[in-house]
C-alpha cells in the first residue's frame, strides 16, 4: 500500500535523522544531548505530520479528477488537499462540488475503517474543511459536498484517532482530542461564547494548531455564532452588545446578511426598540442593506429578508434622521427653522416616508461640509434635486393619507396635499420647486397652506386636527386612521375600557387594520369617501405601484378591483 510505504519513508527519514542528531552509542549518559536530539526529532516529525502535497499538483490531481480521468494512488492522496480549490479550467467548479465526489469520499472511508487510510490524507481533507470559500461556494452543490466533507470528517476522526495511537502523535491530533466539536454542525459554539467576551485566545490558538486562513469560514461563522449567542440574551444584555455584533460583523462579514437579519430582528424584539444610531447607520450604509426607503424600487432588496414590521422600524430611524438633519442643518444654514423641526417631531411616530431635495448650493457645499456631505451620501439613491432656486431645499413627509412639503428658506409656505392627488410624480428625480410642481399648492390643488408667521404653530395645529393628524401621543403605539376629512388618532384598546366615538359607524372592514396594511406599502393610501362624499360614497385604496402582495391582502379584507379608477374599492352593504 502507498500509505504503508509512505510510512515506511517517513520511520527511515527519522531514524538516520536521529543518527544525524548525535544519538549514538557513544552519547548514551549525556543527557543534554538525548534532550536536544528529542527535541530536534519532534520538531523533524511535526513537520512530516503536518506536511501538504505541493499546490501545484494537489491542484493537477483535483483538474484530472474534474476531467473524469481515472487517478493513480498517488493522486487519489493529492487530491484531498484541492477538493475545495476552484479549478479554473472548469469555471471555478470544485470536486466536493461535483458528482463523484460522494464516490471518492466513501472510498477513503472504506480505507479508513480497514485502517489503511494515510492520516496525511485524511488531513488534507481537513484542510480543504477549513479553506472552504464561502463566496465562491454559495450554490447548493458546493455547500453540500463541504457539509458532507464535514459529517465525513466527524465520522471517521474516531477512526483516525484510533490508529494514531500515543507515540509521536501529531499536534493537530492532540488539538482535536481535546475539541472535536469543530467537525460537528456545531463547530464555533464554544468559540463564539468566547468571542463574544472578548476573548479570542481560544480562536486564535486553534486557528494556529489546526493552520485554519484568514478567510475561512470559520471565522465568519464564529461570528454568526456570536451574533446568534447575543440574540437569545435579555434585551439590556443583547442592546449592550449591539456594538460588538457590529465590529465583529464588519470584521468577518462572510455571514454579514444572515447576521443582520437576527440583530434587526431582535431589536425588533425589546421592548420600545428606541433608535440605535450606530446599528442604523452600519446596515443603512450604501456598502450594506442601503436605504430602507429603496426597498419599494427594487435597489435595497435586502430588506425583504426581514418582516416588513422590522423593515418600519428602520425607516422610521431614517425619517427621524432626515427630519432632524433638514432643519437642524439646512433650514437652519438659512435661521428659517422657526420651530419648526420642534414642531413636526410631535408627529414624527406617524411619518411614514420621507424624501429630501437638495438644491444646487447644497450640492456644491458637499465638497467643503462635511456634515452635508454625509447627509448626500447617506441619501444616495434617494434623493432628488431642485433645478431652478439653488439656495432652496425641500423635504417631503407623508403622514396618513397626506404629503406634506417642507422648504428651508423664507418666504416658502408649506403645503399639504393628498397623497393620492399630488400636481408632482413623487418619485421624479428633479423638480422645479416652483408653483409648476411642489409648490403648486400656492395657487390651487393642495388641502392646507402653512405660512410661518408669528404664531404659526397653533394656527398649524388645529388646521391639522382638522384634517384628523393630530400630534404622536406618548408612550402609544398610534394607527392613523383615514377617513377623508374625518381622521382620528386610535391607540390599542385596553379590556375594559371603551374607545372614543368618532361618530356614527361606518361599514366597512377595520380601519385600524387597513391604514396599519396599506402602510407598509410605500406609495399607497387610503381615501375614505364614505362620509365625506355622502350616500353612494366609497373606501378607496390606490396603490400606483399595483403590487399584487397587497392586491391580495385586500381582496382578503372584501375588497375589489375598479378598472375605471385603477384602485381597490370596498363595496356597499
């Protein structure tokens, strides 16, 4: 057998070595001698047990293997230490990814259970374990010929074990010894518990003893792991981490989506869930999951691995940002705040979507600001510009079924308009800012005119009311609840209390359900004209989008398809 006379080799090389070494008749009684000359012959049979094919024909063997050619034994031996290597003759494919793969597999578990398996073999397949490319192994073949690679390593380990014996035993055998857990579908969970305290001595020694790269997945899943410890954790626990997660996550980012899907799901979790700052920032990054509020257009699909109600929750920290970051540093370059960043944040837990417009001066002012420069490129993607007043900037909101336009300089109005009904394509890129598309509400087609004179607060108020927004109460989670010109604030019942009447009932499914649905979905709204149109009056719900997720959802509730309008309808009773 080829392992036999590798052995044979191997017993050769040493013994002379050691004849080379000075352990001859005549040093017996020298112990410092026999002590050096140990030394020197563990070091000489380390090297042998840890010793790899050289690349270039680990890599010839696992081509020819890929090529269907028939392997010599030799090769069959150098091919355990490329199963993982992309081949680039064959498009980057790998043998674990291949059919035959399973084949070669079950014939080194046969030789290994005869005992005739060499142990440098079976440890260049641990070593293809351990250099696995998770980016370049994300098909279904190559993670499950890597997870069979692994349950064939955990299966035959007591094998190889066995046959190890006690006398000169490799290091990496007496690593695995001591922790086989790496070779089970567990492999990082006691690792992970260590990093997560900042202990990384653990890691670093086996990464060391067993030759594990840089890049394997084996850090990345460490993290995961890591990531998966603190999510099971009490909320002031995990909250306390989130910063570490994101470190970690930003170091070794090969499971970067999965473990930001259980951290915003988590957070999702605590209780109140205030802002995060900084876990804002990092998955919002235009490197990362980008804006939130570019999930509608397709841009940051990976918003759509966690639940739309998580998804909310980030895009209500983006709109608060935007809010505070267009008065405090736009409006305010021009003293035109006038309160009113104090003013709108009384809403804000009702701001469902927000879109800054910049204009020239702001543009140009990103080369020498940096706090505007940020501000641009945290909005990459979403933002649009003003063409014709340089020195003006605009903010749009949408509570309920109303948009709301903001402007940074005097002597803008601000102007609230339906939703539904805007003279402007909210979504275009560029506006003039003028009565021809933003501020077309100073003549006509908007439901309120907000002039900032002396006392406008009030007066702003109540004209609010008087479309039904009112201002965020505190400490309820609130549901806007359109209802044309009639609109009330609900919070959550509580048993035993009643709610307040808000006026005859009107037929028709729940509006807290409904406004809470209809908001999920960017860009639609919800127009009620059940009372406000009088008898014959319908629940309208006008998505321009027309997703079809939501046209199903409303077909659930009872609603129907008008062609003539291009909306969902509730019928009469």
């Amino acid at each position: 057998m080829l392992a036999t006379s590798a052995m044979h080799r191997l017993t050769d090389d040493l013994a002379s070595s050691l004849g080379v070494m000075g352990l001859h008749a005549g040093e017996i009684g020298r112990p410092e001698l026999v002590e050096k000359s140990s030394q020197e012959a563990e070091q000489l049979f380390q090297g042998y047990a840890k010793a790899k094919p050289t690349k270039e024909d680990s890599y010839a063997a696992a081509r020819a293997f890929l090529r269907g050619q028939a392997l010599d034994p030799w090769q069959r031996d150098l091919v355990a230490s490329a199963v993982a290597e992309p081949i680039r003759e064959h498009s980057g494919s790998t043998v674990l990814a291949s059919k035959p793969f399973s084949k070669l597999l079950a014939s080194y578990e046969a030789e290994a259970k005869r005992a005739d398996l060499w142990r440098l073999t079976w440890h260049g397949l641990l070593y293809s374990y351990f250099n696995f490319d998770l980016e370049k192994g994300r098909d279904k073949a190559s993670r499950a010929g890597w997870e069979a690679l692994r349950a064939f390593l955990e299966r035959t380990w007591p094998l190889i074990d066995q046959q190890a014996g006690t006398e000169l035993v490799p290091a990496w055998v007496h690593v695995l010894r001591d922790d086989a857990s790496v070779l089970t579908a567990s492999p990082v969970e006691r690792y992970s518990k260590a990093y997560l305290r900042g202990d990384t001595e653990a890691a670093d020694q086996l990464s060391a003893d067993l030759g594990i790269p840089h890049s394997s997945w084996f850090w990345h899943a460490l993290v995961l792991g890591a990531v998966r410890i603190s999510a099971a954790a009490g909320d002031a626990e995990f909250r306390a981490q989130v910063p570490q997660l994101i470190s970690l996550v930003q170091g070794k980012p090969g499971f970067r989506d999965e473990a930001i899907e259980l951290i915003l799901n988590r957070y999702h979790q605590c209780n109140g869930a205030p802002p995060d700052e900084r876990l804002r920032d990092f998955v919002c990054h235009q490197a990362v999951w980008k804006n939130p509020k570019l999930k509608a257009a397709g841009i940051a699909t990976a918003w759509n691995r966690v639940p739309e109600a998580v998804w909310l929750m980030v895009l209500g920290w983006v709109n608060e940002r935007n809010l505070k970051d267009f008065f405090d540093i736009l409006a305010a370059r021009n003293n035109a705040d006038e309160g009113r960043l104090a003013f709108w944040s009384k809403y804000l837990k009702q701001i469902t979507w927000t879109r800054l417009v910049f204009g020239a001066d702001t543009m140009d002012l990103q080369r020498t600001n940096a706090s505007v420069r940020e501000l641009i490129a945290r909005e990459e993607g979403a933002y649009a510009k003003l063409t014709t007043k340089p020195e003006v900037d605009a903010f749009m909101m949408q509570v309920g079924s109303y948009l709301i336009i903001e402007f940074s300089k005097k002597p803008n109005a601000c102007y609230v308009y339906k939703a539904n009904q805007t003279p402007f394509d909210r979504y275009s890129q560029e506006y003039d800012g003028g009565t021809s598309d933003l501020a077309a509400g100073f003549r006509d087609g908007c439901v309120l005119r907000i002039v900032h004179r002396d006392g406008w607060q009030g007066r702003a108020e109540q004209e609010l009311r008087g479309l039904g927004i009112v201002p965020d109460v505190p400490g309820l989670r609130q549901v806007l609840v359109s209802r044309g010109p009639d609109v009330a604030l609900r919070a959550p019942r509580r048993k035993g209390t009643a709610s307040a009447r808000l006026g005859a009932p009107v037929a028709g499914p729940d509006m807290a359900t409904l406004v809470s649905l209809v908001t999920r979905f960017e860009g639609a709204s919800v127009d009620d004209q059940r009372r406000a149109a009088g008898k014959g009056g319908r629940l309208w719900v006008e998505d321009p989008l027309q997703r079809a997720r939501l046209g199903e959802k409303l077909r659930a509730l009872g609603f129907r398809w008008a062609s003539t309008r291009q909306a969902w309808y509730f019928p009469e009773t």
